[in-house]
C-alpha cells in the first residue's frame, strides 16, 4: 500500500500528457466551465505547459488532453533565446474581435504535420481567470490573436480545418482516419 504522502509527491510531479489525434471524438465535444480553481486544476495546468513544450506547440487546451475543461495555456514567445513565459486562462471567453482579417498558416497538436493558411480577426479580447482566480482581460493581436482564437475553438469543439474547405478538411480527416487504422 502507497501512503498519502507518496501519493502527494507524485502528483505533484510534472507529467507529459498524451496528445489525442483526430479523428478522437473527445476533440469535437464542448468543454465544461471551470467553478473551483484548487491544486488539482493548477496541477494540470503545470502539466499542460510541460506537455505542450514537450511537443513543442504554442498552446494547447485541456480537451486535447482528453480533459473536458475550459482550460488553455499558450506561449507564442517561446523558442530561441526566449525564456518560457505561459499565459493560462481558465473559462477564457472571447468579449471582442475586430473586423480586420489576418491570415496564418495554422497547425494543431492534435493534427500533426497539417498546415495551412486561416484566416481570422486580427486582434481580440478576451476575458478569463487566471492561476489564482482573478478576472483578467488582455488585449490580443498578432499571432497571440490567432493562438487565442484557435485554443478557445478547441473548447467548443471547433478545429482550424473546420475553416477550409469541405474537400479539404475531409482529405485530411480521411488521411488520419487511414492513420489511425494502422496504428490500432
């Protein structure tokens, strides 16, 4: 039998999740609001941010984890010579977009080695509570614009290739759905 205080010391110790892949059914459900942000929410953040460097992506929501939570981290500066400086938003909720248009070439832990170009406000704002429960607002644009409005797709089910064409995003749903195939 594992005492209490083992069991302690491993949870807090950082994880890698694993990175559900389409065609999972999870990544297409809404996720659940946050009510209570303790230790247990803060842990999967933590562990969120390891596992979405471990991939390396600049943001990842908690549904791509199979975790069916309004939960988003994301860190568009990180790479060369940048420090790791994560934004975690908890029930982040977007309060503003603009009418000018962006477009980037988008990709998705949970669509490895798919990218292509997507188009979206340019600059936002969102609202969200943040590690220790605090209403925040942040004003995004550029790629942070782009990131933000893709992770909060995430938690409503919605993926980038669901902005392509139809014959597109099904040649790529059938090349994973073939992928999948093999691999099980």
């Amino acid at each position: 039998m594992i005492s209490n205080k083992i069991l302690i010391n491993i949870k807090s110790l950082n994880m890698i999740y694993p990175i559900l892949k389409i065609p999972n059914k999870q990544l297409r459900e809404k996720s659940d609001p946050i009510l209570d942000i303790d230790k247990d929410i803060i842990n999967i953040l933590d562990n969120m941010a390891e596992t979405m460097y471990a991939a390396p992506g600049v943001g990842l929501a908690a549904i791509q984890i199979g975790i069916k939570k309004q939960l988003v981290v994301i860190d568009c500066q990180y790479g060369e010579n940048q420090k790791k400086n994560p934004i975690f938003l908890v029930n982040p909720k977007i309060i503003w977009r603009s009418d000018e248009k962006t477009t980037y070439k988008e990709g998705c832990l949970s669509i490895p080695e798919i990218y292509e170009d997507i188009e979206r406000s340019s600059k936002c704002k969102i609202n969200y509570r943040d590690k220790k429960n605090r209403l925040q607002e942040l004003d995004c644009e550029g790629l942070l614009s782009t990131c933000v409005q893709h992770e909060i797709d995430h938690l409503n089910g919605i993926l980038f290739i669901d902005y392509l064409s139809r014959l597109k995003r099904n040649s790529i749903e059938k090349k994973f759905i073939k992928i999948n195939k093999r691999s099980s």
